[in-house]
C-alpha cells in the first residue's frame, strides 16, 4: 500500500499543500514588516534574499510545480473517469513537474551565480 503511486502521489500533494501554507504564512510576515518602518523591511527583504533563501525558492517551485500538475491529473482522472491509466498520468505529472523545477531552478542559480559575482 504505502509504494503505490496512489499513496505516494496522495502523501506528495499533502507534503506540498502543507509546504504551501508555510511559505504563505511566511510571506505574510515579510510583506508585514513594511508595516512596521521601512528599515525593518529592509533588514527582512536582505535575510529572505540570501543564497539559503534561494535554495529554498527552489523547493517552492518544486512543491508548485508538483501541487500544480498532481491536480490536474486528479481532475482528468476524475472528471474524465481515465483510471485505467492513473499510473502512467502520475508518472508523466512527477516527469512534467521535475522537467520545469530543473528549468526553474537553473535560472535561479544563474542569478544567485550573478547576484553573487557582481
């Protein structure tokens, strides 16, 4: 049960939901320092612009893209009644979502690379 592709797509879509919500909860906070002064943002936006930062922008993108495409093909699935190819529909979701984190991710490493350089 638990090395199914149901039940690794069902914890993966839950992993990501959850991660969502953080990063929401987290992008609250820094979008409510500017509430405070200006130099309070400042200081925020200078510690969430770090390197640590932009390999955890990579793992957002991952758990968008995943969160992303998995529901699309809970619709088709759904909505179309296509079970008879679910495992494939997941492989291709997990393929397609990997496919654009590594394109994501690279161009954020090209700018950390240049951000860092210059």
């Amino acid at each position: 049960m638990y090395k199914s592709t149901g039940f690794i797509s069902f914890f993966l879509r839950r992993l990501t939901g959850i991660a969502l919500v953080l990063y929401l909860g987290m992008h609250m906070l820094v979008i409510g320092s500017v509430t405070a002064s200006p130099e309070a943002f400042d200081a925020t936006l200078a510690v969430v612009q770090g390197p640590m930062f932009k390999i955890a922008e990579i793992a957002l993108l991952a758990a968008v893209a995943y969160h992303a495409f998995d529901g699309v093909r809970l619709i088709i699935v759904h909505y179309f009644n296509v079970i008879d190819y679910r495992k494939s529909m997941f492989y291709a979701a997990f393929a397609v979502a990997a496919f654009f984190t590594a394109i994501g991710g690279l161009l954020i490493l090209q700018l950390l690379a240049a951000h860092t350089a210059g």
